[in-house]
C-alpha cells in the first residue's frame, strides 16, 4: 500500500500539474515583482487606496513568509508579506488587488466564500486525521475483512476535495474583482492590468493543482476499498 505502483500511476499527472503551478506562479511572481507600477504605489499604499476608494472598514498589516499574503473574514484583516507589502512592483499590485477582492466578497456575503469558511474546521481536521483513520482501516481489514473504518477515513478526508472544489470560484471571482477595481479605481493601465492578470491566472493554477492532488488521493482510496471488497 505505502509503496503502490498503482498510487503513483494515479497521482502522477496531478503531481505534475502541481510542479508546474509552481513554477508559473514562481515565474510570474519573479518576473513582475521586477517591473515597477506606473504610479509607483507599495503594496500597502495600493491595499489602503483600493480598500478605501471601496469604503471597506478593512486593517492592513504585513505577516512574515514569502506570498504568504491573505484576507482573514473572522478578523477583517488583510495581511501583506513583506516583499509584497513594501514593494512599488506590478506583481504586488496584483496580489493585493486579489487580496482585496476577497474583503470584498466577504462584505457582498458571496456565497462562495461562506461556504469555504464554514468549511474550514471541518477540512483542517480531515485533511490529517482522515488519511490515519484510512490506513489504520485498510490495516484492520486485512484481519476482519470489514472496511467500515477505512471508508470513514475517507469521508473524512473528502472534506479536502470538496473544499478545494469550492476555492475554484471563491479565487477565480476574487480575481476578476481585482481586476475591476485596479481598472475602475485607476491604479492600473491597459499594460499593466495585462500584466497582472498573468500574475493572477498562475496563482489559479496552483488551486487547480490542489483539487487534482486531493482528488488523485481521494480516488486512489476509493479505488483500494473497491479491489478489496471484490476480493470477498
């Protein structure tokens, strides 16, 4: 099971994909964060304008980590990483455009989004004790030839798969948003909102790749307790 030819035959596309999202966003981020914005705004200086040209009540403040940046809706807070926040750069623009147009959802209570924070105590125990529970089931299967446990490991751990499903349009909508307000706020050109939206549609790509990784694990799951029962 820990060693499956199989496991890898299924999870290496989504692997691959994940590796790639990497290195575009890596990519884009590098590229862009080396291309000054026209009107020469930090991060944090752009997230205050965009933030107050859209009468959001919104905190700004920098966290540690590199693209570690966020909107937290259970504290109103958006969070900056410092190369983002202290940089005058296209990229950073990009970013916290993306940021706010999260704040922004969470003000129009987009549906989407409550669905992902509802979601999240649930997800941030599944996603770990969901794959012991399996093994720990699939090992004791072998004995009492009932799966029953190891099919309860993977409900818990169809939280991930379903979480990730729901990020899909929560990012893509905040996306767009970034994009509108950049434009419709005047903080960026027909140039640069080309520019960012490459930015953008990279870090996409890396939330594809999270639903193809936890789907791959998912299936292969499934695809264990199926062999297993068609053996009886």
């Amino acid at each position: 099971m820990f060693f499956d030819i199989r496991y890898l035959i299924i999870a290496l596309p989504a692997l691959l994909l994940a590796l790639y999202a990497q290195w575009k966003v890596t990519s884009a981020y590098n590229k862009y964060s080396r291309v000054p914005n026209r009107r020469g705004l930090t991060g944090m200086d752009a997230a205050r304008a965009l933030l107050r040209s859209a009468g959001l009540q919104v905190s700004v403040e920098e966290t540690p980590g590199k693209l570690s940046d966020h909107y937290d809706p259970g504290k109103n807070v958006l969070r900056l990483s410092q190369g983002v926040s202290r940089s005058p750069s296209v990229a950073a623009l990009g970013i916290v455009a993306h940021e706010v147009g999260h704040a922004l959802q969470d003000a129009t209570n987009y549906g989407p989004l409550r669905v992902r924070s509802g979601l999240v105590p649930i997800v941030s125990i599944g996603s770990w004790l969901g794959p012991i529970v399996f093994i720990a089931g699939f090992l004791l299967s072998q004995v009492t030839g009932s799966t029953l446990v190891a099919w309860v490991g993977l409900f818990l751990f169809a939280g991930t798969v379903v979480f990730a499903l729901v990020t899909l349009p929560v990012e893509r909508n905040a996306s767009k948003r970034a994009l509108e307000v950049l434009g419709g706020y005047g903080l960026a050109d027909g140039a640069e909102l080309a520019q960012t939206k490459q930015v953008l549609d990279a870090a996409a790509l890396t939330y594809v790749a999270a639903l193809a990784q936890s789907l791959s694990t998912l299936l292969y799951y499934v695809f264990l307790l199926t062999g297993f029962s068609r053996r009886d």
